[in-house]
C-alpha cells in the first residue's frame, strides 16, 4: 500500500480528507444559499414596489377625492333649488286643476 492510503486510512488523514471534502459541500451549499438568499430578496423587492405602487394609488385616489368634495356644497345647492321648483310647479299644477273645474 502506498504512503497516501496509509495516510487516508489514518485518523488525521481521514478527518483532513473529511474536512476537505465539507469544505467543498460548504462552498456549493453555500453558493445554493446565496442564490435562494437573492431569489428571496428579489421577491421582497417585488412585494415592497408592489405595496408602494398601491398606496400611491391610494393617496392619489383620496387626493382626488379631497379635491372633488369642495363642490359637494355646490350640488346640495342645486339639489335645493330643484325641489323648490318642483315642488312649485307641483303645486302650481293642483292649483290649475282645482280652478279649471
């Protein structure tokens, strides 16, 4: 047998071969784990614009809205003014119809 198998077949040499080989194993996991590590921040980085791109519809939705609610008193106006007329056209025709007979 050659000097290197007795060195294998030793406890030193067994735990060096060892130690080199889960070295190797290491760097592979390793280099797995930092492509699984990269994926999930890619995914997060997807997740937060997402988010982002949501409240900023959001915010410009409720702008929006802040700006069209100043006209509210403006339509409950003309809401008023039309029920009056109604109503006195309503009124006007009773009293048309009382008088005709």
């Amino acid at each position: 047998m050659s000097a290197f198998g007795d060195f294998l077949k030793s406890d030193s040499g067994g735990k060096l071969f060892g130690s080199i080989l889960g070295l190797g194993g290491g760097l592979v996991m390793s280099n797995q784990e930092k492509q699984r590590a990269k994926k999930q921040g890619n995914d997060a980085k997807a997740v937060a614009e997402a988010q982002l791109k949501a409240q900023q519809i959001a915010y410009e939705t409720a702008k929006l809205q802040a700006q069209q609610g100043g006209g509210g008193a403006k339509s409950n106006t003309g809401l008023y003014v039309g029920l009056g007329l109604g109503g006195a056209v309503i009124l006007g025709l009773v009293v048309y119809f009382a008088v005709k007979k």
